[in-house]
C-alpha cells in the first residue's frame, strides 16, 4: 500500500472513532462520484428532524498547513464545487485528517491505550461563491474546528433542529 492509500484508510478508522464514540451509524457510498466519502447518521431522535444525517468529504495530509491557527488546505475544484450548493436534503462538511510526516508516528499503542495521532478539522462550504480557479481553491478552516465527539454530537443536534452543521 503507497502513503497515500495509508492515509485514506488512516483517516476513514479516524471518521469511524469519532461517530462511534459519539454513538452515531456510518454510511460509505459504494462509488464516490458526488464528493461523499462518508456519510454519518444518528437514530431516532427528538427535534424538527429525526434521524439526522451529515455527509463528508474527507481528505488527509501530512504537510504543515496549520499556522496561526487556521488550516490552509488546497481543495481540488470539483470537490469545492460539489460542496457548496446549499440545496442538498443532506448537509455536507469537508474534514481535512492531520497526520504527522513519518507514518510509524500516527499510532502509538500500549496495552492500556490506543491514540491515534493528529486530528481531523471540519469546514461546511454550503453557500460559498464559485470561483474561477480551475484545479484547486485554498480552504481555510479554523483549529477550533476540529471534528471531535463533541463537535460531532454538536452538529448533529443543530441538524436535528433544521439548521446547518
């Protein structure tokens, strides 16, 4: 497997930590034609919605694109363009994985632990303008985003509730 196939399969065991902890399903489509790679759904529920899904982009890099706070991630066109209408029936985020440089750093395990290194930070792109770019667009997304349990948790509630991640 190349480091880019370890990186996927890194950050997609990092997408199915996160919504099991919270205590949510997760869906992968069979063919990622639409920029969905993930899907994550909630059961039941009360709120102007029941059962609230969040569908993902994810993508995962071990370049330094954290400075001052902020993530600067070069997303390709298509993916932009496929996460910015504000018309889907389900929200979309793009989560961008951190992972550090040397691959034998992104798990540490002990027998009474498993940490996974680095983390994942989360963008919705709904709404925002097209663009005249034609590969990529720089997504920037504040560290305070970070796809957690409890952000999680958080955006399903307000997608319980009709609103947007």
């Amino acid at each position: 497997m190349d480091e880019n196939q370890q990186k996927e399969q890194f950050s997609n065991a990092y997408i199915r930590a996160i919504a099991a902890t919270a205590g949510y399903s997760v869906y992968k489509p069979e063919v990622d034609d639409d920029s969905v790679d993930w899907g994550v759904t909630a059961r039941g529920g009360n709120g102007t919605y029941k059962s609230p899904k969040v569908e993902m982009q994810l993508k995962c890099t071990s370049k330094d694109i954290l400075k001052n706070g902020v993530l600067s991630f070069p997303l390709k066109i298509k993916n932009y363009d496929d996460l910015r209408p504000d018309n889907y029936q389900v929200p979309r985020i793009l989560v961008v994985v951190l992972v550090p440089g040397n691959v034998s750093d992104w798990l540490l395990q002990t027998p009474t632990s498993l940490a996974l290194h680095r983390c994942g930070y989360w963008v919705s792109l709904n709404g925002k303008d097209q663009v005249s770019n034609t590969s990529t667009v720089t997504i920037t997304i504040p560290e305070s985003q970070m796809f957690s349990v409890m952000e999680l948790s958080k955006m399903m509630d307000r997608i319980r509730q009709g609103g947007q991640p």
